[in-house]
C-alpha cells in the first residue's frame, strides 16, 4: 500500500485551535465520561464509512487520520498526547470521511458519541475547544477538498452546478475534477466505466458510482438519513432549516426538547443562498449567509438536534400526534410542529426560463456562481435587497452589471446603505423601467434581450449569465389544505385567523390560536412562510425562537 503522506494543508496560524492540546485537567474531565483503552501499532481504531464513531483523546503514543484511495492512502493528521479525533460528522452521527490508525502504540481515552455530546453540553470550557476545533478542521477539509466523495462534473453542466452546490451548502468536503480542464480525468471515468454523457458522477469512498443523481440520492448515499426512528414521538418537528428553522432548533433542543428537523435541500435557507448579510446583529463586517447558516446547523446539532436532509410532502393533522410523511416514504410523528418552509423566487418569469436554469440562470449568487461568471457581463434582474447584494457581490468578478428595475428606482424596495453601494460602484449600471423579454442560447445562455417600459426600445445584449431575484412564493403546497392560508397562500396565524378561519378549521379549544399558532392547534409557522412576517433573517431568527416559547406552553396543556 503506498502512502502518499499529504498532511491537511493548515492555516499555520489556526493550527493551536485546529489541533488543540488539553491540559491534564481538562484530560482528567475527559476521563470521566470514557474509559481507557491500549493501542497496538497498526490498529484500525475507525475505518471510512463507519456508522460507529468514538471521540478519541490521545493518553500516549500516535495515531493518524488517513484518507483511502483505492489502495493508496493520503495523510489528513496525527495526533499525539493530549489531542483529540473528531470533526462535525461526529456531532450529527454520520459515518466516518476518513480511516484512523494506530501510528505509535499506547493509550486512548475512548468517549462514545452520545457521552461526548453530553460532555460538550455539560462542560463550557471543553464544548468551545471541541467545538472550535471540529468546525475549523470541517472549514480546512472543505477548502482542501478532502473527503470521501469526488465530484467529475462540467462547468457547462446545470446538474454539475446544481450537485456542487447542494454538497457546498450543506457543507460537505469533495474534490472537484473538471471534465474539460483536467487532463487526468480520462483515466479516472475508465476506471470506472464512465461515459462523459453521464457527468456528473459523483464516487464515494472510491466505490460508489452515481451518475447523475438527484440531490436526493446524493443525501442518501452520504447518510445523511440514516437511522431516523419512525416510531419515536418526538417533542417538536420542525420542517424547513432556514434562520427560522434553525432557531427554533437551537432554542428547543438547548431547552431540553427532543427537536428533530426536516430539511427539503440544505440548512441556510434563503439566507444560505446570500453572499453577505449586512443588517443582521452582532456581524458589523457582515457574513456571508452560508457561514451564518454552518454555524446555526452545528449549534443546533451540538445541543443534539436530529437533521434530515429530506422534503416533507404531506402533514396529517386530523389526529394527534401529527404525522409528518416525507419523500423517502418515512413517516414521523411529533407532538408539537413548526412549519419554517420559506419562500423562493418566482421562476414563471419568461417561458424558456427553466431551460437555462443553472445554464446561465440562477436564483442565488454564492461563491460557487460568481467564479463562473468571472471576467464577464452579468444582469441581476430585482430591486429588492437580495437583487441588490447580488450585484454589489457581482460587480467584484464581473466586468458589468446590468441591474434591470421594474420601477423607477430603488428608493422603495431597498435598504439604504445597499441603494449606497449600488451608486458608488462603477460597474454597475442600474436600468429602470426595464424587462427582460427573452433569453436565447443553445444548451447555455447566450444573449438576453431587455425592454424598456417607457420608451419601447429594446436591446440585445451577449450576456451568458443571468441572476434572478424577483418577488417569492411562499412554500405551503405540500401541506394541502391542512391549514389556513392567505389570499398569496402564506400560512395565517394567531390573532390573523379569523373567527370564520377558526370555524372552517374547526378549531376544538377554547383559548384563541397562540401568536405563531396556526389553526390547528400545536401546529405553528414562522418565518417567511408565516402572512404578515418581515422578511428577514433577524425577524425569522426572532420568530422561530419565539415559537418554542409557545411549543412548550401548548406541551404543558
Ligand atoms: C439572496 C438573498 C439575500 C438576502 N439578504 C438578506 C439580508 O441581507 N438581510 C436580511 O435580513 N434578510 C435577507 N434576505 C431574506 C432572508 O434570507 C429571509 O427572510 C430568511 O431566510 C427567511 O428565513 P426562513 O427560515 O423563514 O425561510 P427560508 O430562508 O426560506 O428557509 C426555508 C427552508 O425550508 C426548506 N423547505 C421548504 N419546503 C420544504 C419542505 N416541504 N420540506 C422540507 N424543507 C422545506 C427550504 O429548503 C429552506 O431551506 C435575503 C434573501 C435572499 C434570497
């Protein structure tokens, strides 16, 4: 077996942080939750794929976190006295990215999983180094793209775009191979027996072959929907891990509710899909939606928050407990649910629109869009504050944004400082009054024409990339009737339910809907999926919260 001995490339000056020791105090209260064990030299302690996976803290001797390549290994870390094993898979429970090996034999301090989560709740001191130190070696593995999947894809692929960013957001680490810009990836499709027709290929842990997956698929290969129990009644269901979603997780599984999350896609919602937010509180230099939306995930799973990655198509709500059926069959019951499905944009714009989605039309501008369109013209088409940060974000790779308006200006639809930014960027021009009426290409956009509404012109643009960020629609269509909506179908609640609402519903109690309460009672919304809400991440964040106020007032009745 060969090893090529690559070590995690580190930020040197993270790396006390990265790969922390402990003292022997903080040995000591390790100690306590775990039991010793005696290494011998060329143990596997952990092998990749494993559903089973101890903290380990190094007593004495060295072991070391390999990454299997077929019959090659590469180097991730060693670990020697007083350092631990461990990264966020551990506190969701998924399998094992990589094998760990006895290098030097001696003594661990092994923890099983459910005791060390226990710990890093328990313990404030150890919680933050463990938890500092889990999310910073995700960050690095990510940035090296090290892990146990290899994407083989195309940037002129809309289902390469589609995967890349599903694993991104959810923060997972893969290695990219290009099939037009790496000379070795012939080798490695006919290893496989791969046709270039079938990209993306996605290869877990060198074995498993899927040609183009859903992201469906992606999640169930990569576990991430192992071992829910079905029959588990579980306190507080909560569909949908946008910053309303992830609150009320937070919130509910740090007050000792038994919190289990559906989500359809990635945690972050529509603030995932932000490149920086700029108003929320506490982040005066802003934060990107994605960051915030990691952070928010591994809190929620630190305070052990279950998370599926899974669409809800149904509620039962007739009887209780209330049945929540998703899209993989399951069916899991829960006394208390929290609907926190959002909105997204309108994407009825123009009828050849879906042809080009992520071809050239894309609703989100990440990292992951602005490194395609680099060094070329783009249009933004909105006025509102999402349009706006996709400019302003835009406008540092692209050569020019067009910014095409409905109205006259931005004065109405968007905050201030943004209209600023807007006005002092050279590069972006800001056309009012103007639509977009077509988009033409051929298995990529190639051109888009604009109107204006108030002079009739019409111009036709050479433009491959197109970002839109139009008025959204709330996510209620799976539940079906189940509860009272708006006229634009957004969920009512509390004192917005009117007493006609109440009565089609046949509301049993005799206490009016709680505030986030819907009308059926233990059921709420929060969020943008909720009629009458803001809008915004810091309202979401307040409502979700909120929300499990009430949860545990209805749990008492
Ligand atoms: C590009 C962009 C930039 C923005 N910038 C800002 C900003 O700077 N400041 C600000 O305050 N606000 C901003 N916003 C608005 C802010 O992001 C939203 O108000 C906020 O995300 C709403 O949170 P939420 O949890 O209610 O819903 P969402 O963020 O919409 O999350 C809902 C989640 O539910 C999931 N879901 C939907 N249906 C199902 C289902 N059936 N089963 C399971 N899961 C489901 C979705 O996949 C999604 O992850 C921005 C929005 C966008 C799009």
């Amino acid at each position: 077996m060969t090893d090529t001995r690559i070590p995690l490339p580190l930020t040197r000056s993270r790396s006390e942080e990265i790969f922390p020791v402990l003292t022997p105090e903080q040995h000591r209260r390790v100690a306590e939750r775990g039991h010793m064990r005696v290494t011998r030299s060329g143990e596997v302690l952990v092998e990749q794929g494993d559903s089973t996976v101890p903290f380990f803290l190094v007593v004495s001797g060295e072991i070391e976190i390999l990454r299997p390549l077929g019959s090659a290994e590469t180097l991730v870390a060693v670990f020697g006295p007083g350092q631990f094993t461990g990264e966020v898979n551990m506190l969701s429970g998924r399998r094992a990215l990589f094998r760990i090996r006895v290098a030097q034999p001696g003594e661990l301090i092994e923890v099983d999983r459910r005791e060390m989560q226990a710990m890093m709740q328990n313990d404030a001191e150890l919680g933050e180094i463990i938890m500092r130190a889990f999310i910073l070696r995700r960050v690095e593995l990510i940035a090296a793209g090290m892990g146990d999947a290899v994407l083989v894809g195309s940037n002129h692929s809309a289902d390469t775009l589609r995967t890349k960013e599903f694993l991104m957001r959810n923060g997972y680490p893969y290695s990219y191979i290009d099939l037009e810009r790496d000379s070795d990836v012939q080798n490695l499709l006919d290893t496989f027996h791969i046709a270039a027709s079938e990209i993306p290929v996605v290869i877990f842990r060198g074995q498993l072959v899927l040609r183009n997956p859903t992201n469906r698929q992606v999640a169930e290969a990569l576990g991430f929907n192992e071992a829910v129990d079905q029959r588990r009644v579980r306190d507080l269901i909560i569909v949908g891990a946008g910053p309303s979603g992830l609150a009320a997780a937070v919130y509910g599984a740090s007050e000792g509710l038994d919190v289990l999350v559906l989500e359809a896609s990635s945690p972050g919602g529509q603030a995932g899909s932000s490149s920086r937010i700029e108003n929320y509180l506490g982040f005066p230099t802003g934060i990107s939606g994605q960051e915030l939306a990691a952070r928010a995930y591994s809190q929620a799973q630190k305070f052990g928050t279950e998370i599926l990655i899974v669409n809800a198509t149904h509620l039962a709500c007739d009887r209780k407990p209330y049945v929540v059926e998703l899209e993989n069959g399951a069916r899991v019951p829960g006394r208390a649910i929290l609907i926190a499905t959002g909105a997204e944009y309108r994407r009825t714009l123009l009828e050849n629109l879906s042809r080009f989605e992520g071809v050239g039309v894309y609703y989100g501008a990440t990292f992951v869009e602005a490194q395609l369109c680099g060094g070329d013209e783009v249009v933004v088409v909105g006025g509102g504050n999402s349009a706006g940060q996709a400019a302003v974000f835009l406008a540092q790779t692209a050569t020019r944004v067009h910014m095409l308006v409905r109205s006259a200006g931005l004065a109405e639809s968007m905050s201030r400082y943004l209209i600023r930014r807007i006005e002092e960027t050279p590069t972006i021009v800001l056309r009012p009054h103007t639509e977009i009426v077509s988009l033409e290409g051929g298995d990529h956009l190639e051109s888009v024409r604009w109107r204006n509404s108030q002079t009739g012109e019409t111009e036709e643009h050479k433009i491959s990339h197109a970002f839109i960020m139009t008025g959204a629609v709330p996510n209620t269509r799976w539940l079906e009737g189940c509860l009272a909506l708006d006229t634009k179908e957004f969920i009512k609640t509390g004192p917005d339910l009117s007493p006609e609402d109440l009565s089609a519903a046949h509301w049993p109690l005799s206490r009016p809907p709680y505030l986030l309460e819907t009308s059926v009672p233990t059921v709420f919304a929060a969020g943008d999926v909720r009629s009458g809400s803001l809008k915004r991440v810091a309202s979401a964040v307040g409502e979700g919260s909120a929300a499990v106020s009430f949860v545990h007032q209805v749990l008492r009745e």
